[in-house]
C-alpha cells in the first residue's frame, strides 16, 4: 500500500534520509524507531507530501505521493490521517467541537451526520464522556485520545503517528497503544508510528523499521528484532534493557 523507494532527503547540502526503502501492507502497523535526528518525522512528513525527496520517490498504492500536486495531492491527503506529538486541539473548542471540525470545514455533511461521526470518533477512543469538556480540563493522555479522535472522523485509511506516546505516564501510554492496535484490528487501519518507546512498539507493532543515520538498518517482526545481531540493533535494545526473554514475558 505505501512504498519508499530509494528515497533519499538532504537539506542545505545535509543528507537526512539515504536511499531509504520499504513498504507498509495494507492494514499493518509499523513502527518506526532510531535515535533522535535519524529522520524518522522526516520520513512521515514525506507520506503527506509536507516534504518531496531530493531523489527517489514515494507511493501510495499506484499514486505517487512526491510528484501529486493540486487536487490529486488533496486526494491523498484526505485518505491519511497525521496524529502529531501534542494534541493540537484548540483551546477555546469543546473537545467534540475539536473533533467535528475536519468535518465542518472540509465536507457538506449535514449536523446530524457529523454528531454521530463524531460521536462514533470519541466512543472509538474511549472519550464519550469528554465531549462537552475544554483541552484545557483534560490530562494530556485525553488530549492525545482526542487529538486521534479528530484524525478517525475523517475515516482514513492510513493513520500516521509522530510521538504517540511521548510525555505519557506508564499506564496513559499502555492505553495509547492498545486503541492503536484496536483501530488497526477493527477498523483495518493502516498505521506508522514513530516512537522512541521501543517496549511499546514490540507490543503493537507487526513490524519494526529501525533507522540510523538516515539508513535502513533492520526491519523485522518484534520477535527477530530482539535476537537480529546487527550492531546498531544490539545497542539500541541494551539502551532499553530489552532481552528476548523480556519479549517472550510480555507475549
């Protein structure tokens, strides 16, 4: 469904993303994972053509991505959801007002159809109750909920994570994961999800594509990532204290 081929992103001569390659099934979840600065949000920011490569190309299914512009790139858009690190609710909006308004400025939906979309968006996420509430009397695990809320009432296809999880506490962030592999088994979702969180992303994750220095250097199921004997894979799990046995235990 979304293919990289060779893509390769250099900014004032410096080379971010080199020769990057892979592909995303249809309804797979993929998480993305490398120390900070190794283009993992770049990588994300080329799937909703925010960036173009400086070679290479990028596709979804049998449109490519990096050379759509106009209304075929609003067509892709339409059909990928961006969750981004924060919320990026609006303050002075309700929570479900926060929800609707994809909705309300992009679409002729009448209100009755986008109070159920929306309704369906927050019971999805487990946030019915927080309709009528504002950002700012909500915990920041709500506002994330929220924030995922307004990207599946648009009823997208592919949802793209930057950070789900990032200054959650332990249990906020076992909820957050757990609605992204429910989205994924009931809605067929087709997801990636940069995380620096790697315990999580063996728990959620089909696969695991882990870059370094702009390079592709492992992408494999949770079970082979923890025994691969690349290097740069070893390092990365000993700095998480992750074992294969500690694997195993969790499964």
């Amino acid at each position: 469904m979304i293919r990289f081929d060779n893509v390769v992103k250099r900014f004032d001569g410096r080379e971010v993303l080199s020769g990057v390659s892979f592909t995303v099934a249809k309804g797979e979840v993929l998480a993305l994972v490398g120390p900070s600065g190794t283009g993992k949000s770049v990588t994300l920011k080329h799937l909703v053509g925010l960036l173009s490569p400086s070679e290479g190309s990028v596709w979804l299914e049998e449109t490519e991505i990096s050379a759509a512009r106009g209304k075929t790139l609003e067509a892709i858009r339409a059909r990928i959801g961006y969750l981004f690190q924060g919320g990026a609710l609006l303050g002075w909006l309700t929570v479900g007002e926060n929800v609707a308004l994809p909705l309300r400025e992009r679409t002729n939906l009448s209100d009755d159809e986008i109070d159920r979309r929306v309704a369906d968006a927050l019971a999805a996420v487990e946030l019915s109750d927080a309709a009528d509430r504002y950002p700012a009397e909500i915990s920041g695990g709500m506002q994330k909920r929220a924030g995922l809320a307004r990207v599946l009432v648009r009823q997208c296809d592919v949802v793209l994570y930057d950070e789900p999880t990032s200054g959650l506490d332990p249990v906020t962030a076992a909820t957050i994961n757990r609605l992204i592999r429910k989205l994924n088994k009931e809605r067929g979702v087709t997801s990636i999800v940069v995380t620096h969180d790697l315990q999580s992303a063996l728990l959620f994750a089909d696969r695991i594509l882990m870059l370094k220095n702009g390079h592709v250097v492992e992408l494999s199921a949770p079970a082979e990532f923890v025994r691969s004997s690349n290097p740069d894979v070893r390092e990365f799990l000993a700095a998480q204290f992750i074992t294969p046995d500690l694997l195993e235990k969790k499964l």
